[in-house]
C-alpha cells in the first residue's frame, strides 16, 4: 500500500473514533485535526520531505485527549499505534510519526527538533493562535479539560511567552511571515488576561457569573 493510501485508510479509521466522541472533545475536535493537517500540506509545500509523514502525524497527534482529559501525548501512543498499525503502516513509519508527534509538543519543544516536527509544531501552534480562538474555542478548551480560566492564561502564558522569546513560537519562515502577528496579539491578549484576574472586582464578578446570581 502507497503512503498516500494508508493515509486515506487512517483519515477513514479515525473520523468515527472522533465523531464518538465528539461532545467531550471540544477543542481538540476533528475541527481541530483537519486544521492541523491541512495547515501541515501547506507549510510544507516546496520542502523537500515526506509531507503524508507529516500529515499522518497531523492526524493522531492528539489521540491522547481521546485517552484522558488534559492529558500528554505519551498517553496517546497506544491508540496511535493501533490505529496507524491497522492502516497500514510498518514498524519503522509508526515510530518516526511518534517521534514526530512527541518533539512537536508545545510544552516541551526546543531548538532542536526535526523539520517535521517543526511544520508539525507550526499548523498546531497557528490554531491556538488564530484571532478567532480566544473568542470561539478557549471556552470549549475550559470545558474539555475541566480547567478555570486563570488556569487557562497562566498555561498560555507560562508555555508561550518563552517560546516566543527563543523565536520559535514558529519554526518555519512561511508561518513566521504569515501569522506571527496572530501570535503576539494573542499572547498579549493572555497576558491582559492574567493581569485583570488580580483585580479584586473582576475576581468577585466571575464568581457571581458562576453562581448564577
């Protein structure tokens, strides 16, 4: 079987696995997971690479959430196999996509990872920087991983902030050029956030929009 092919075949194993559970996976959604892999086919046209590699990353990279609520890629890797075993793919293809997957991770990506870790990195990164997430998908990511607002910023700000400062909130020229401007509106944004949550009277307004009173 042809990459393209088994890539087909993992698209078709996954969508029902996603529609299942579709009412817990609100921000990591398969809305989510055909963003990442259609943003991983364009940042890497005109690389020489295995794109479909990368694509097939795109599409189990977060089979984790699947798993366990809030939780982190590792805990993924046994339904990433399953499902990559089951479309086909070999041995050697399973493990490189797991690399991929693993050196991608906000949390803890460097300098120093692959260039499709880097692409990989770059189409997930651009989704948590769109200028419509704040206002459509941070809510649903509060509700998927049962996390408070305050907890939410401090995540953004304390994984973020410093990527950005190594210059490698983006990897790629192509996103650096396209989106960067998203990114630090964004960051800013979260960091705005996290400086009113010490307010007082904004502390005492949220608790209030919670009760209901």
């Amino acid at each position: 079987m042809i990459q393209s092919e088994k890539m087909i075949v993992l698209e078709q194993l996954l969508k029902p696995l996603y529609d299942q559970n579709k009412e817990k996976l609100l921000f990591h959604g398969w809305h989510h997971i055909i963003f990442v892999k259609n943003k991983t086919r364009l940042i890497a046209q005109g690389m020489n690479i295995d794109s479909l590699i990368i694509e097939s990353a795109a599409l189990v990279h977060d089979l984790n959430y699947i798993v366990r609520p809030n939780s982190e890629p590792g805990e993924g890797k046994s339904l990433r196999e399953e499902h990559l075993s089951r479309a086909g793919y070999d041995d050697q293809e399973i493990s490189r996509i797991e690399e991929i997957v693993r050196e991608s991770h906000t949390a803890t990506r460097s300098e120093n990872i692959s260039v499709e870790a880097k692409i990989l990195s770059d189409a997930d990164t651009l989704f948590k920087s769109l200028p419509i997430t704040p206002i459509i998908f941070a809510n649903k990511y509060i509700t998927e991983n049962n996390v408070d607002i305050a907890k939410l910023a401090k995540k953004v700000v304390d994984e973020q902030i410093p990527l950005l400062q190594k210059d490698i909130y983006f990897y790629t020229d192509f996103a650096k050029k396209n989106y960067l401007k998203w990114a630090k509106t964004n960051l800013e944004l979260w960091q705005n956030v996290l400086e009113c949550l010490e307010d007082k009277d904004i502390q005492q307004t949220l608790e209030l929009a919670k009760s209901g009173i």
